[in-house]
C-alpha cells in the first residue's frame, strides 16, 4: 500500500465538523487533566521532572523544539498515566491521552488557537485507534504495551496537525517514530508502565523533531517487505482497509469512543470492581469469612492483569483478584490501596482463594462474573457487563468535573478550567494554559 | 532464573586482567573516532547537533546527567555509525561500539580514570555480546535492528561500570532500558539506520538516570512470564547459561571479537567486496560487456543487504549486487558512491544482471562466492572466507591508524590520539579527551 495516502487523508481531515467528537474530545482533555492533578505533587513526578513543578505549556518566546521540550513530554505523559486514572480506548487497548496530550502540551503556546489543539487530538486517537484495529489483538497478546507501541504514532499525527506539517517531512516523522516504538507489558505494576506512556510523547516530539532536521526513514516502516506489518504477521489489508476509511463518517474518538475511569486501577478489572460493589451493597463481606470466589473473564480479556498474587498497591492495579477483594469487603476504591506499600497479610492470605474461569462472549457483548462462597454456605452472584466509566455507562460531565476538582484539590479552579475547555474553539490556549498551570496544581 | 546473578557478575568483573581484551578495545577506541571522524562535519549531524560542532566528554563542572548528556550521545551515536564504518560483532550481529562509547563519551569527564573507561567498554561488549548469543538470530531475522534493540543493554552495562551503579539500582537500569528497546531493520538505507545507534545510546543514558531518580521497573523483563525472552519465544536456559559464564575465561571483545570495517557499507557484502576485488585484479570488468553474475550467501547470511536494486548510495550499503558491480568495475570503494546521490543509468540498468544463489555453510566456514560470465563468454570466479577487516583477517594497527588518520584528515593529531588510548589505562581521561577533541575534527 502507498503509506502517503493515509498522511494526505489526515492532513486534509477537518474533524471538528463532528460535533460529538468535539464533545468527547473537551472531556478528554478534561479527564486527562483531571488524572494528572492526582500525581502531579508526587515524589517520583517530581523527581522526574528534576525538582521542578510542571508547567504545562511553552511561553509565547520558547523555541519549538529544544532539549527541554520532549522532556516535558515525558513528564506530563508519566504523571497522567501514575495513577492509572486516565482514558482508555479499546481498539487502542491502552491510554491514548496520556500520549497525544502530553506530546500536544509540550509543544502548545498561549497565543495558539484551541481548534488547532482540539483537531489535532482528535486526529491523534484517530491514528492511535485505527492502528490498533490493525496491531491488536496481536501485538497486545504478544506482551506489548499499546500505549507505548502504538500511541507513539497517535501522538505523531496530532504534532503533525498541529504544527501544520507537510506531508512529506510528515512521513519522515512516522517512520523516525516507527524507530522508537517500544513500550512492553511486564512493566505493568511499576513506575515504568506509566513512564512508557511518557516516553512515547517523547518519542513523537524527538519524531518530528529530526524530520524538521531533514532525518530520512525509510517510507515502508508499516507495509514495507520488512515494515513493522510483516514483523508482526499483522493483515496488509486490514491496514489498508483501515487507514483509507474516510474521516467523514464516524470517528474513533466517538465509536468505540474514550472510556473515562472512576477508579485507580487496570480497565480490565473494572467489570468485577462493578460486580463487587453490587455484592457489598447486599453484604459487606468478611475476609475470614470467605471460602472461595471465583471471578470470570471472557477468554483473553485478563491480559493486562498480570498478577494474581500482587505483593503491593502498584501490582494490585493489575490484579483482579485484589480489586475484588478490596470492591467485595470495603465497598470503595481508595487510591491509598494502590500505592507501593506492602499488602496487609490478612489480604495477602486470602489472594489464593480467588481463582479465574473463562467464559466465552455472549451476544449481550463482554462480561465479568463474580461468584463468592461464604464458609457459612452464603453464597453471592454478580455479572456486570458495561462498567461505570465505560463508553456505555460513561461518566458524566460532571462526574468528570468533580474528577477535576478532586484531582486539583480546589473546585473553583476546576470550575475555571472546564469553562475555558469549553470555549476552546473560540479562543487562543492563553486562558486554558493560564487556568491550569495556577498554582494550586503545584504549578507556577 | 535470577536476573540479579547477571548484575552481580557484571558489577564484580575485572576484564582489564585479560591483555587481549584490553588490547582490542583500545583498536576498538581508535575505530570508533576513525568512523565518527569521517561524519562529524556532515550537515546532517551538524543539523542533529543544532548546528554545533561534536565535543566528546563533559567538562568537570557538568551535571552527568542533564538533558544535553542523553541528547550527546545519541549525537555520538548517530555520527559513529552515518557512515557504516563502525565496527561489528557476529554474536551482536550489529554494531556494539557506535553504542557503548557513545553512551560512555557522553558521561566521561577529563578526571575520571582510563581505567575505568576502558573496564566500561570491555564490560559493555559482553553484555552485548552474550544477550546477542541469546536474541540472535531471531531478532535479527524478524526485523529487528539488534545494533539498536540489543545495544541498549551493552550501554547501560558499560555505563552502570563507568558509574559504579549499585547493584539494585542497576537492575532498575537494565529494566527501564528495556522499555526503550527498540531499532528495525526496514531502516536500513536511511538516516534512520545510524539515528538508531545514537536513539539507542541516549535511550541508555536516559534509563540510568531515571533508574538514579528512583524510577522501578519490572526485576523479570528479560526471563519472567511476560519478559522479552518469552515475547520472542528464545531459549531461557540458553538465557541463564549465557549469563552465569564466568568472566575469567574468553571475553566477546576477544572471541567472536570486533571487526573493524575497512569498507563503507554493511559488513554482510564484504566477501563479495573481496572477491570482486580478486577478480578486478585479474580483469577490470565494463558493464556492457557483463552477460550475468551471480553471487553467493550461505542462506540467512543476506538479511541484512536487504536492496537488490537500491537506487541511492545509501541503499548501496545495502545491497550485495551494487557492492559486486563497484568492486568488478572499479577496483575500489570510494565513500563517494555510498551517499544518497542517485545511481547512473547504466549501474541501473546492469543490477538486474546480478543473481542472488544460496549455498550451505561448509566446514570451511561462511563464504561468498562470485561468477562473472561475459558477453564474450570468458567467466571470472572468486570465493572469499574470512574477508579483509574480519577478525580472522583483521585491519593491523598501522591500519586502524590510517583510517583514523584519513577519518580526521590529520596524521599527526592521528598519532597523539593513538599515544593517548595506548597509555589510557595508566592515565585520566585528560589527554584523551583533549586529543580527541582539537579544532581539526569540528570540535572546539
């Protein structure tokens, strides 16, 4: 296939003529925002970011593309992602905003006009999402993390709509990014899960960066006789099917559409958080009083929780039995449980009472089950199928903004932020940057 | 198995008692300036370097780690490998110096011990070596770059040397540098082929710092359930014999060695290269006069030469068919027709003359073998085993000398250079790192 259509046809893309997806893309930025509030006070963010609080955003007298500039990408893309708080999307199978945003914001000046932001990510989890049509369920079952592999190019194509970059150093810059795609999931449980999603942003901005120097790549990197497509036993039709789908009709950020978290841990535990909570809400279950429970998956859907008996809070982010029995006994899901302090041993002694089934799909679509047996014989079922969050059952705005405001600490500024995201096509980023790099988020 | 026997063993290794190994790294030293000193002035990486000249080490008043560290050493790296002229190592199956020194030259500074510069590189060879004999050829032939995926892990081992990292920290390094892992194949004929050396040499610095900044990565990234040796399906117990061999016995610096390249372009092509010398030795062939040619590899050896009719020089370096034609036609490589000018009309057009065969590896050893048969009917054979510059065939000192000498333009600042590596163990790094960094290479 020639991989120059798909950059002409993303070029020419004019998504904001979509209003739902404009919609979707204000909580986005939103939600991301939100996530990133959470983690920005904290020690490891800080010290990435070499002591400093982060600031989002270039002033107008910055140079576009400097030492600093991809830095700053990494930073923003490690906090949005720390607490594990921020959008998925599922053909994706990762966090697309934590890329596209963070290369965006890296590279985003006061006196830039919002539509240029908002079109630019739209166009990104455009790209992240139709190449995870092709990539997963592939490259995910193989062990690597799509954030990171795909949603390098999803943070591409929104630099490249956004600094209005032409088609052929355009090019370059995929393929300079294709050199550096990696990100792999046996980080999942450690501070590197979410530095991969940084470096990712990174990646994007050092992308577009040497092809603006004049960096040559080869122009086959995906479809190519040794193109990532071929590497991966992926379908070059599939690819090309995908990628020459018209921009017109509906957008990946609409269908499958982003899936806003409620709670600080792996998507993929977020049908038995649901089920857990709806057995609470009958019985507050006892850890010794459990005997066994079992806890269900569609065949495949537990990839992303790698462990079964995590140690700490971290690991617990990707454990399903953990968010179970945490859902099952305390009702809630506080991010202190998911930290890296050591479990207490009583959860630790009853992780082995959990065990996995796998269920086929039904039509009613993807599920959980859970199914706890009490010493005393009580039994208790649950299944839950479109989880509170999901594109289903989503958040509502104001769910989203009181994220906000929970993440800043600080309503009033959370207030402020959401207004200046909701004129953003109106105006120039010189509010929005204002507004969220008060000093309320540890900004200056 | 237990990764951290492997970081204990790197961490307590004293290769300087091997006098083969020391000797080698000090040629490997020398070829390494020879092949950056060839690149430095080139726009394309004065354009990388941001329109600076190259300066090696840092001062004693420099950061290590600040962000202009990892941005040097992907320059370094970039440099080292533009022209193809680096060394290479067959368990590598890339090419470990364009890596490892230019991830140590960005940290060195004028007080710190040779010694120790020279114990880091050796160490960083090894690594790199031994997780090739593990990876390889797998990697390799699925399209991964292993100069990039694998050379990661020889920078960060040299640098966790140079530095004397602990030993948890170290095992963090290793880990975030797997994240980054990463460098393809279908870059080969592009800017982004030697980008990847230096992409990878910055990625090392960058996990080192961040595994200092107290950043946790998965302990299991290499030999755990979602670990890259599972993701490729390698050989774990290969995995764990590799790594637990003691350092005592033959170092990968000394067996398979480095091969220091005599020629422009992939070293996969340099038994054709010999043997079309052999031939223009006995007969300069014309092109119009040549009926068809074939050329020869033991299967598999050709993955690398992946242009069977290149259109550019740089793609030349690629490509077995354009080397044999040079090397019949001409009698010599000149850097001139490895650059990204077009090819003429009639090299063009004479490409498709030259057949790709297949033979198997013999007790001999690996081969190439030429058949010239021309419009007359007169026919030309050469069969070459172990090619100029190949560890059994190796550049002498005086050699290496010589390219370094012609790499800087200067015979005499050539000679102070090599003065300051033959007495590198004994000394700091001052004279080095002055030497290497006078008016005549770029640098100030």
């Amino acid at each position: 296939m020639n991989e120059n259509l798909w950059i002409n046809s993303l070029i020419d893309a004019k998504p904001l003529t979509n209003h739902v997806a404009v919609r979707e893309a204000k909580k986005g930025i939103q939600d991301y925002l939100a996530s990133s509030f959470f983690a920005v006070k904290n020690p490891n963010v800080l010290a990435l970011n070499n002591e400093q609080a982060i600031v989002y955003g270039q002033t107008e007298t910055s140079k576009r593309f400097n030492l600093e500039t991809s830095h700053q990408a990494l930073v923003y893309g490690f906090a949005a992602h720390y607490e594990d708080l921020d959008d998925t999307q599922s053909n994706l199978r990762g966090h697309p905003s934590a890329v596209i945003l963070s290369a965006l914001l890296a590279v985003a000046k006061p006196h830039d006009a919002g539509e240029k932001f908002l079109d630019a990510y739209i166009s990104g989890i455009e790209i992240a999402g139709r190449l995870g049509q092709v990539f997963n369920p592939t490259i995910y079952n193989k062990g690597w993390h799509s954030t990171g592999f795909i949603g390098i190019f999803g943070a591409t194509a929104a630099l490249i709509k956004y600094l209005n970059i032409d088609a052929s150093i355009a090019n370059q810059a995929f393929s300079l990014a294709a050199s550096q795609a990696s990100g792999y999931r046996f980080q999942f449980g450690s501070d590197a899960k979410p530095l991969q999603a940084g470096i990712a942003a990174k990646h994007a901005i050092d992308a577009v960066d040497w092809a603006l120097k004049g960096m040559t790549g080869s122009a086959n990197y995906l479809s190519g006789k040794n193109g990532l497509v071929h590497m991966f036993d992926l379908d070059e039709n599939k690819l090309q099917s995908v990628l020459s789908a018209p921009w017109t009709e509906s957008l990946e950020i609409v269908s499958p559409g982003l899936w806003f978290k409620a709670y600080p841990f792996c998507s993929a535990a977020f049908r038995l958080a649901d089920a857990s909570l709806e057995i609470h809400e009958k019985q507050a279950i006892q850890l010794d009083d459990i005997e066994s429970i079992d806890i269900s998956f569609n065949p495949g859907r537990d990839a992303a929780l790698i462990y079964t008996n995590p140690v700490n809070g971290l690991q617990g982010k990707f454990s399903g039995e953990y968010v179970t029995l945490l859902g099952l006994t305390k009702g809630t899901f506080d991010p202190k449980d998911f930290t890296d302090a050591s479990l207490d041993d009583e959860v630790l002694a009853n992780l082995d009472k959990v065990k996995r089934v796998y269920y086929p799909e039904t039509e009613k679509g993807l599920s959980s089950q859970i199914y706890v047996k009490l010493k005393d014989k009580t039994t208790f079922h649950a299944e839950v199928f479109d989880p509170y969050g999901s594109p289903n059952n989503p958040l509502s705005n104001a769910d989203i903004k009181d994220k906000l405001a929970n993440g800043l600490g600080n309503e009033k500024q959370a207030n402020v932020i959401a207004q200046t995201i909701e004129n953003l096509e109106k105006n120039t980023l010189k509010e929005f940057l204002q507004a969220i790099n008060r000093n309320e988020n540890g900004g200056k």
